[in-house]
C-alpha cells in the first residue's frame, strides 16, 4: 500500500466503490516489518465526512443556482450525502457520469480537509436508488441465464458503483459467482456458474 502524502489521492483504478468492507480493526504491515493495528473509522469521522461533503455540495449548488435539499448520514460504514429537489438531472448527467465526476471531487474536498481518502457516496434526486433497483434486476436475469444455458454472460461497461451493486447480487446467489474483466471506462461484470 502506498503512504498517502497531502497532495496524493487515490488513482482512478483504485476506485473506493468497489472496496471490500472495511471490518473494525485489520493488520497493516509498516515500513520496519512489524505488524500494526488499524483502525476503521468511527462513526463520528463518518458523519464528519459527510458534513464536509454536504458543505461543498451546498456551494456548488449555491455556484449553479439550482435548489435541493441536502442530507448527511452515515450508512453502511460509510460516508452519504443525498440531494433532493427538482431540476436536478442536470446533475446526474447522461447514465450518472456528471454524478460520478461530482462525487470524486467532493471525496476530493473532503480528503483536502481530512487527509484521508474518503469512501463517500453521493446521490442526486434518488438516482443511485433507483439504479440500484434496476441493477439488481439486470442482475438477476444474467443469473437465470446462467443458470439455464450453463455459460458466463457478460453484460455492458458500467461504473464502479453499478459493479458493486451487480456482485452484491450476484454474490447472495448460489451456483454462480461474478468477476469483473476489462479497464475503464469499458470494465464490465461476467456472471457465470460457481466452480466447484
């Protein structure tokens, strides 16, 4: 694992969506070999996150002139911040790309402040919701297909977060397991039957 200085991010293909949970306390090895203990993050420095996230997302909206109603949480073991109102699409963009370049430089403002990189998720007029809804149905016939004819199915490119949600389908399933393959922007998600 590379030390994070105060001008260094997380790279593009180290995307923070696709992480696995982060459980309580995991073992880091440091620079002398010895083993040390570290920490997940509490749920104060969570909700922090989310409130700096929330502040930035305020001024961006306040730049841009459009009104939405912003709330911060802590869910999941991770920071969200959600924004309702109407006329917001803008924001979302075609297929969540605007979101998710929103999303990076707010995870980007909150590391200037905080140091640490930040698994921040942020949603747009219940866009991320809904996607989630769809996804798990894509995911689901992928699964029946698989299950019916016995060969992989690969399905379109999608983002970091729609893998996610993908594989965590996938996942709760028996007798199939899923694998992403290929680089961004055209990464995308094979569905085929468990090896046993």
């Amino acid at each position: 694992m590379r030390p994070v200085t105060e001008t260094s991010i997380p790279s593009a293909d180290q995307s923070l969506d696709e992480e696995t949970p982060v459980t309580a306390a995991t073992e880091t090895e440091d620079t002398a070999g010895e083993t040390r203990e570290k920490k997940a993050p509490a749920d104060s420095d969570l909700f922090r996150q989310s409130e700096i996230a929330a502040d930035y997302v305020e001024g961006l909206l306040d730049i841009l002139d459009y009104d939405g109603d912003i709330d911060e949480l802590v869910s999941g073991g991770r920071p969200v911040v959600e924004v309702v109102g109407a006329r917001l699409q803008n924001l979302v963009g075609q297929r969540g790309a605007t979101l998710e370049a929103l999303q990076e430089l707010t995870r980007l403002a909150v590391f200037r402040q905080t140091g640490t990189p930040s698994r921040l998720l942020l949603d747009v007029g219940g866009y991320r919701a809904a996607r989630r809804k769809e996804l798990a149905a894509v995911a689901k016939n992928a699964v029946e297909k698989v299950k019916e004819h016995g060969e992989p199915v690969r399905l379109e490119p999608m983002s970091a977060f729609e893998r996610k949600c993908v594989h965590d389908v996938v996942n709760a399933m028996s007798g199939v397991e899923s694998e992403s393959e290929g680089v961004e922007p055209n990464r995308r998600i094979v569905v085929r039957p468990a090896a046993d």
